[in-house]
C-alpha cells in the first residue's frame, strides 16, 4: 500500500457525526496502553497522525482518518481503563456499540490485544459485539517485540484458546520492528480491491 496523502477527517462524538460518503472503512480497536495510536502511526507511517497518549482512556471519540482520499482508517475509543469513571466507559461502549451496529462500509475491524497477556473480559465482550453485529474482525498482537518467539508462540496458542479463534490468522506486530505492517495491509488491500472491480 502506497499511502500517498493521510488527512484527519473528524471525531465523532455522536453517531450523526459518522461519515456517510459510502468510502470503505476499516476500524482499529483495543484496550487502552495496548499500542493503538502506535500501530496507527506506524501503518501510516506518519509519525503523530494519531496521538500516543500518556494517559491511557483519553480518546473519547471515533477519529477517522481518510488515506489516499479512498477509505477510513477509524480509531475507535480505547476500553477498560480502571481510572475512567462508569458513566464515561458506559458513554463510550455505546458509542462504539453503535458505530458497529450502523456502519454499512465497515469492511473489516482490527481487535488490538496485547502479546503478553491472555485476552480480558473487556476484550472477550467486544468480540462478542462484533460477532453479533456480524463484524469481520483480525486479531492483532502488539508488542511482540518485548517476548522471545518461544514467549509468542505460547502467547499466540493460550490467546487463541480464550477467544476461541484460529491462530493462524492472527498478526503480530511491533512498532520497533515493523513486524505486521505489511501483513496488516494485505486484507486492507484486498477489500479495496473487491470495491473497485
């Protein structure tokens, strides 16, 4: 993928603020500090597109970024954060609930986990939402770079056993090594390409 311009298209805070122009859309997902503004940036190779936050739970909104002015790379709020208040992670559940729920050009979401932990409840229940939306989701694993490939492939086996999930499928990425950026790309690619023909 040759990413020739990346504009900030809006952050939707409401679902009328979702764009409606029917280009494809392909979301990013996962727990707070698991590494979104960072897998963003690397794939976009843009270095503060997405802004890494040192308070994890900050993003309140939906950020969509427009790529080559062709489809939307969307950020949806980070999940389980012990310091937001309920009312807060509540507001943002159903925002992304809705968002899922509502978008017809959502092609394929990315459900971030991080490689060294086994998948949580939080992250059990937004497979679970997708599942119900009939939302196409990929498993990515961040921060591979931090475990041997002995660690990983444990980590990839106890990770696919909690989400009930081949592995086979599943990215590893690291922002240090750019290992996944490519792989990350190639179901991108190839729903952009069904759409053109």
């Amino acid at each position: 993928m040759e990413i020739r311009s990346v504009v900030f298209h809006r952050a939707a805070y409401d679902p009328k603020d979702f764009p409606q122009d029917k280009r494809p859309q392909f979301a990013i997902i996962g727990r707070s500090n698991v590494g979104k503004s960072s897998l963003i940036n690397t794939i976009l190779n843009r270095k503060g597109i997405a802004r890494v936050s040192q308070t994890p739970g900050k993003t309140q909104a939906i950020q969509f970024y427009l790529i080559n002015d062709k489809f939307y790379i969307v950020d949806l709020p980070g999940y389980g954060y012990a310091k937001v208040s309920k009312q807060t992670s509540a507001s943002w559940g159903a925002l992304a609930r809705s968002y899922f729920e509502s978008a017809e050009d959502l092609k394929l979401t990315f459900l971030l986990l991080d490689a060294r932990r086994v998948p949580s409840d939080h992250d059990l229940d937004m497979r679970d939402w997708m599942d119900e939306a009939n939302v196409a989701w990929q498993a990515v694993l961040t921060k591979v770079d931090k475990l041997s490939n002995n660690e990983v492939a444990s980590s990839i086996r106890a990770i696919g056993e909690t989400l009930g999930r081949e592995t086979q499928a599943f990215i590893r990425f690291s922002k240090v090594t750019r290992e996944g950026v490519d792989r990350l790309w190639r179901p991108i690619d190839a729903e952009l390409q069904k759409t053109h023909t």
